[in-house]
C-alpha cells in the first residue's frame, strides 16, 4: 500500500471505513517533512473524535492536538542523545505504558522514529507487545530500510510505503510520457518519432524500466477500445517492441542500446 501527501486522507478515511487503522504500521521510505505529516495524519486519524466518515477531520480536538504536537495520548520514542540504537529500555517503558488507559479519547499511539535501529533485544520486547496488543494502543514504526527488522516483527505489521511528492510528479511524468509516446507512434511521423526517441537518451535506467512498463500497460488497455485495424496493428507492434525492452532491460542492455532497438522497430 502506498500512501503520499495527495492521497493521504483518501487512504486513511478508507481504512477506517473498512476496519479501522492498523493495531501495528511500518511507514517505510526517506525521512522528510513530507513524511513527518503523513505520521500525524495517521496518528491523528487514530485519536480523531469525529463521527463523520472522513479521517482526520483535521476540526476536532483530538486532531488539533494532534497536529501541533501536544496530544497527550501520542508518544514519539526515538534515538536518545548519543545512542545509535533504540534501545531495550525504551522499549520496556513502551510496553508498560501501553497497557496505560488513554487520557483524552478512545485510543493512544506509540510513534516510534528510527525503527530500524531498534537493536534485538529491544525488537523482541517490542514484538511481546505487538502480539497482544491492548486494544486502544496502537503503533506506528518509521523505518527506511524495514528489511533490517525482525521477520517476527515486520510479520505484526501493515507495510505502508511512503511516497513523496517528488516521486509521485516522477510516476504522474512518466504516465504522461508513456502516453505521448504512444500517440507519437501512432501519428505516423516519424521525425516526431525519432525526436521523441532521442529526448528519451538521458533517462536513467530505474525511470526507463517505469517508461517500459507504463507503454505496455497502455497499449494493451488501448487494444481492447480501438477498432481501427490500423492503429490496432501499431499498437501491438509497440506492445511486441516494448516486450523486447523490458527483456533487454532485465538483461542489464544500455538504455542507448535500446534507444536503438526503438529507432530501427518504430520509426
Ligand atoms: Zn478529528
């Protein structure tokens, strides 16, 4: 499941329609503003006292005190000064507070920064708690890297990965991108067409492989709505084209080399 500033509340309203926020979140990608909202926003749709269906309402109580930081059923554990790790004992006050009542509202959150540098011991104490976990305690554990948890541990978990705003106007070019090279194609100029190939020669190759798969995907939905046995022949040549990349791409080929293949199939 991913999760970014646009579609955040979308998300979070959803979730609690369905069945609620998770007991235990993993919140993966890189640390950043963008992503310290995000974390309110799921701590604040866990103590929101609104009755509406949308999470956080961002009006009431529980949300304000959310978003400014005050709210005093949300705890924020991370790395103490000059340690590297979470440490056990941190986790053990956690455990304990967790069995606590909340103060305000119906449910606590335990936000914990830096979860991937929870050593062992301190995982293992972390995990007695996520297995039985009061029912208004919940848990939110940032991590950028949450391979280096525990199995056990990410086992608990909802996985969420964090998209930033950045990367998502990369993933809404590349829609883009895909699409106009298609209607390139299928313009039947083939200059545009070459010029569009070249303009392609200094993407890397992780956006390349993204390019590759969006073609594919929208030429294969194209082929289900196009009539014209013309434009249907094009597109499944692109399509045939672009299976080529993709196992060109897999095979560690430069994306020029491939720029090439495009030249000599498409233009
Ligand atoms: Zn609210």
């Amino acid at each position: 499941m991913d999760i970014s500033i646009k579609n955040y509340r979308d998300f979070l309203s959803e979730r609690y329609k369905n069945s609620g926020m998770f007991h235990a979140t993993i919140l993966s990608g890189p640390q950043s503003e963008e992503k310290d909202r995000i974390i309110r926003a799921i701590a604040a749709s866990i103590v929101c006292q609104s009755t509406g269906s949308v999470r956080p309402c961002m009006n009431c109580e529980g949300c304000r005190k959310a978003f400014e930081n005050i709210h005093p059923d949300i705890t924020v554990i991370d790395l103490l000064k000059d340690k590297k790790e979470l440490t056990v004992d941190q986790m053990r006050v956690v455990r304990s507070d967790a069995f606590v009542v909340p103060n305000d509202g119906e449910n606590k959150v335990y936000i914990i920064n830096n979860a991937d540098k929870m050593n062992t011991a301190a995982q293992n104490v972390l995990l007695k708690t996520l297995e039985e976990p009061p029912r208004f305690s919940y848990f939110i554990l940032c991590a950028e890297n949450p391979s280096l948890l525990l199995p056990t541990v990410r086992s608990r978990c909802a996985l969420i990965r964090f998209i930033s705003g950045q990367s998502a106007a990369a993933e809404e070019d590349v829609e883009n991108t895909a699409d106009r090279l298609i209607d390139t194609y299928l313009s039947g100029d083939r200059f545009s067409m070459v010029s569009f190939i070249n303009s392609l020669e200094k993407t890397d190759r992780i956006t390349f492989g993204n390019l590759s798969s969006a073609v594919s995907k929208k030429t294969v939905s194209r082929l289900k709505t196009a009539e014209d046995p013309n434009i249907r022949k094009k597109l499944l040549k692109m399509f045939q084209t672009f299976d080529t990349v993709s196992s060109y791409l897999s095979l560690n080929v430069g994306v020029v080399h491939i720029l090439g293949l495009l030249c000599a199939e498409l233009t």
